[in-house]
C-alpha cells in the first residue's frame, strides 16, 4: 500500500507515475486531500462570454527535461487536442515589460537590442556580457541573486531585470532569494578553479539527456517553436483529467481529508485524517512544506524544523474584465521592480496570450509575496486587493473604462522561497530521511523548483527512486 498526501498536480501526478511503474494496482493508492478540490493552486474559472481566470498558473515552458516530462504526461492523458500553444514571435513572447519611473519599458529580446542602450538600463547590454567574464569572483557556499547579479553583470541589471524576474515567478526578494534557484549552472563556474569562459561555454553546450522523455507532443513543440501552452479551458484541465483516470485505474481518492498525524511505525506508516486511518508501506508526501512540518514533529522535530525553514508567500490575485480593447500595445504584461515602491508586483495581459472572440480585456494583477508587509501591512482583504488592482491597472496602462468582471483569490503561502541556504536545507532533510530509513518520499514545489512542470518531475523522479518490496 502507499498514501499519497495532497491532491495538488504533484500528487496527482505521484500516483499516475505509481500507476505507470505498475509498482501497484490502482486500490492501493489512497490519495487523501485536505479540501473539496483536487489540483491545489491550479485554478480556472470560466466566466461569462467564455471568459477564463486562471487564479494559479496560467502558461508552462515545453523547455528542458521538465517542459517535455510535463509533454509526456499530457499526450498520455490524450490532451494533446486541448493544448493551446503561444509560438516564438508572438507578442506575448517578444513583449515582456517592466514599469520604471512611471513608463513601461521593453525587456530585450533579441541580438541586435542587446547592443542599443535601452531605458532604464544606463548602458547597452552587451556591456553586462562583457563585465561578467572579468569581473573577480568572490568564493562563497551561496549568495543572493542580487548580489550575484550586480557583482558579475552590474547594478541596474540586477534592480531592473533580476528583481522583477524574481517577481515574476516566484513573489520574491532578489536580495534574499538564493542565486542557485536560476543561475546555479553561472554560479558554480564562478566558484570553480577553472576560467570563467571555459566553464560557461562547456555549460551552455552540455545536453541533459532526453530519451526517457521523449513524445510526440514535444516534437510539435519543437517543430511549431513554442514559447509556452495552457490547456483548452485553461490549466485546470490538467488536473481534473489526471482525477478522472486515478479515479478509473482504481485509486481510492479521499477529498475534505486534511491529515492530522503521521506515524512511522515498524516498517510501515499510520496516516490519520479527521475521519479515518490509512496504514501504508511507504508515504508520499505532495504537501507544501509548511503543512508537513508540524505532521513530522512528533517524532521527528528536527526534520520538522528544516521543513519549517521554507518560507511561503501569500499573493493577491485580481483577474479583471474590461468590457472592450483597452491595451495600447501587445504583450505577455509586465512587472514592477520592487525599488518602484508601487504596491503591485505585475500585470499579466491574459486576452494577447490567449485572445477570445470578443473585444475584451482580460488582465491579472498580482500583489504582495514578500512586499507584502510593505504595502498592505499584511492586512490584504478581497476589497483592499480589488481597488489596489483596479487603481494602478488604470493609472499604469491609461485605461479610462472600469471592469466589467472581476474575481479577487488571496493565496495564502502559496509559493516557496528558495532563500540563500536553501540547498543545503535539502540535502540534510534528504540525508536525515535516508539515514533513519523512513519510508517517506518528498514531491512538489517546495523543494527542487516552483513551477507545474518542476512539481511534476519532482513526482516522476520521486516515483522512480522508491523501492518497493510489495507489489
Ligand atoms: C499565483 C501563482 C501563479 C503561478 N503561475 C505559474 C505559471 O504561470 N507557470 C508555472 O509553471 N507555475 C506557476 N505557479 C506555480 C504552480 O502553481 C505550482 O508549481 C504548482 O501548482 C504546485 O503544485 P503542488 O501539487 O506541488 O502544490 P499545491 O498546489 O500547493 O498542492 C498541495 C495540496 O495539498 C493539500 N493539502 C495541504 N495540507 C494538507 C493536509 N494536511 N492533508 C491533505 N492535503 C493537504 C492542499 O489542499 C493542496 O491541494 C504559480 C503559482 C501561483 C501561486
Ligand atoms: C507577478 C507575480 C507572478 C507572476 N507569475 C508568477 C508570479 C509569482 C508565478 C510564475 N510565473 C512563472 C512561473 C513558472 C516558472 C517556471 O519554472 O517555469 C511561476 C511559478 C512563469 C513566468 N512568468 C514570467 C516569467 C519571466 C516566467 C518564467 C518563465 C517564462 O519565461 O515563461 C513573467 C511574468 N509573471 C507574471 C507577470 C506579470 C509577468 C510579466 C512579464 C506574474
């Protein structure tokens, strides 16, 4: 038997791979979910006019191992139909922006710009280029992104491109987030012995190999060129059709079912939820860190503290309706840098992603993560989000109509910070579950990537490396 805990796509995902290694039929895998809902933070909703609000995740990267795992689930669940690709050369991948000194400025996005001198940068880019091959390194186990960013590549780089980028996917603070979460390959060539250019180079060519990953899907993908794809309906549709095959391979999936205790005992695990016991041979654990933790304190403090010690960000999501075209220029959206002191952290341009039939505007601000103190006092409510989101998507894009529709989710913790240390975090949590044997095995967002298709392959590799006697 194995329990599955959470019933997020990394869950969900768990038990199909369980499935798919044939390591055990269908009835025995529980999947036990602490609410009504299946699919955690991946959220559509269809509004009038066809309308739809992604709450969560709006878009995935068909990019890398990851991008083409996530591909790989897709086509087996027969969605390939449903995918709605955004190609290289659309606006919505050529146009990201950022909002400085009260302008939206264009992020670079080809050869030719990077040897302009584009606002607000005070310098072309190639420039940056150049500053990182030369700059001194500086030895250190870890570093923030910022630091990293404006010792090797310059201060404005880090203020105007990093820091947004932070934002942009996970809500944070560049100045606390670890520079490992998205330059660990530049990170480590800098701490090497050898130079600077030999490392970079041998990284930027060295190949991860695709085999076991290969499908249909991701050669479409690749001869079509997409930049990144949502789902028929939106992303929603991930989830709910990975419910309906569990459901018909035979898994016992358990909804309104928090988990209240976990005990290790013999060889095997007791799981309690407010209404009944699951006893398994091994757990897999689909939790947000910080809801496992105090699970494991009983018996396991220690790895209950390391766990604690992956901070959460609570984010205000407004999806607003305006009744016509309002936007002056095409674009995926575009992000504030936090030296901005605006108390949003983005706008994402939903109808130039996906456009629908009607001449609608459909947006999605984001606010708060780590600024949220900052600007709401942590006080943000449905009403203080809905004007704050209303207020600067009109200032901000010259939008004189008001919204037609809207819906405001406050997200609490929803998205991990992978803080300086964070690594390290990890490989004593996986030591200590090595060490002690315990039948336990970690998936999701809070360890090895935020994104759906770091979620998913943390299930697939998680999945892989159990070894399981019963069958
Ligand atoms: C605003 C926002 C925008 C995002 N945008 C993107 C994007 O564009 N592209 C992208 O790739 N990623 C994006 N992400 C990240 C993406 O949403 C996550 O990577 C993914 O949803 C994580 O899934 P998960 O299953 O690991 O965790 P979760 O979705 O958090 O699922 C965990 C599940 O565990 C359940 N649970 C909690 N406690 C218990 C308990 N005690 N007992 C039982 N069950 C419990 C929860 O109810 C939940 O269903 C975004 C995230 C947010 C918040
Ligand atoms: C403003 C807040 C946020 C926006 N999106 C997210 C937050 C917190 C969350 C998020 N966005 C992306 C990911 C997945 C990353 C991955 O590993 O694939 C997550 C968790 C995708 C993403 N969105 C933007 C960028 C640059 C990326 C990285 C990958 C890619 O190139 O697609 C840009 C962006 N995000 C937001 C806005 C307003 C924005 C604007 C340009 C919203």
């Amino acid at each position: 038997m194995v329990t599955v805990l959470g019933g997020g796509v990394s869950g969900l995902a768990a038990a199909h791979y369980l499935l798919n290694r044939s390591l055990l039929p269908g009835e025995k895998i529980s999947l036990i979910e602490a609410t009504a809902h299946l699919g955690g933070w991946m959220k559509s909703t269809r509004r009038p006019n066809n309308v739809i609000y992604e709450q969560g995740p709006r878009t995935i990267r068909p990019k890398g191992v990851q991008g083409a795992n996530t591909l790989k689930l897709v086509e087996e669940l027969g969605l390939s139909n449903k995918v709605k690709p955004i190609p290289y050369g659309h606006p919505a991948t050529m146009n990201r922006m950022i909002y400085v000194d009260k302008k939206l400025h264009k992020l670079p996005t080809s050869m030719f710009s990077l040897f302009q001198k584009k606002e607000p940068f005070d310098k072309p880019l190639v420039f940056a280029a150049l500053k990182f091959l030369t700059s001194p390194k500086e030895i250190c186990n870890d570093d923030t992104m910022y630091n990293f960013v404006a010792r090797r590549f310059g201060k404005d780089i880090a203020e105007y491109a990093i820091s947004p980028l932070i934002c942009g996917i996970c809500a944070g603070d560049a100045k606390e987030i670890s520079v490992k979460f998205l330059m660990r390959k530049l990170f480590e060539a800098e701490q090497s012995q050898s130079p600077m250019l030999k490392e970079v180079i041998l990284n930027l060519f060295a190949k991860t190999p695709m085999k076991d990953y290969e499908s249909e899907l991701l050669n479409k993908a690749k001869e079509e060129k997409w930049n990144v794809y949502s789902l028929e309906g939106g992303l929603e549709l991930l989830p709910r059709t990975l419910e309906e095959s569990l459901k018909e391979r035979g898994v016992s999936i358990h909804l309104n079912a928090p988990c209240t205790s976990i005990t290790f005992e013999g060889n095997g695990v007791k799981v309690k939820t407010g209404r009944s016991e699951h006893f398994s041979d091994h757990l897999i654990s689909a939790l947000p860190a910080l809801k496992l933790a105090p699970l494991l304190h009983p018996q396991h403090p220690d790895l209950s503290e390391e766990l604690y010690k992956i901070p959460f960000v609570t984010v205000g999501v407004v999806n607003l309706t305006f009744p016509k075209n309002v936007l002056r220029e095409e674009a995926f959206g575009f992000l504030v840098p936090p030296s901005q002191k605006v108390p949003i952290l983005g706008i994402v341009y939903d109808s130039c992603c996906f456009p629908s039939d009607c001449d609608q505007t459909v947006l999605t601000v984001m606010m708060g993560g780590r600024f949220m103190d900052d600007h709401f006092g942590g006080k943000l409510d449905d009403a203080v989000a809905l004007q704050t989101a209303v207020k600067y998507s009109k200032e901000i894009l010259k939008i004189n109509d008001d919204p037609c529709d809207h819906k405001v989710s406050i997200l609490r913790e929803c998205i991990p910070q992978y803080v300086v240390g964070h690594d390290k975090r990890l490989q004593r949590i996986y030591k200590y579950i090595k060490d002690r044997k315990i039948p336990l095995t970690l998936v999701g967002c809070s360890y090895e990537g935020v994104g759906v298709n770091d979620a998913i392959f943390s299930s697939k590799r998680g999945i892989d490396n159990i070894k399981l006697k019963i069958v």
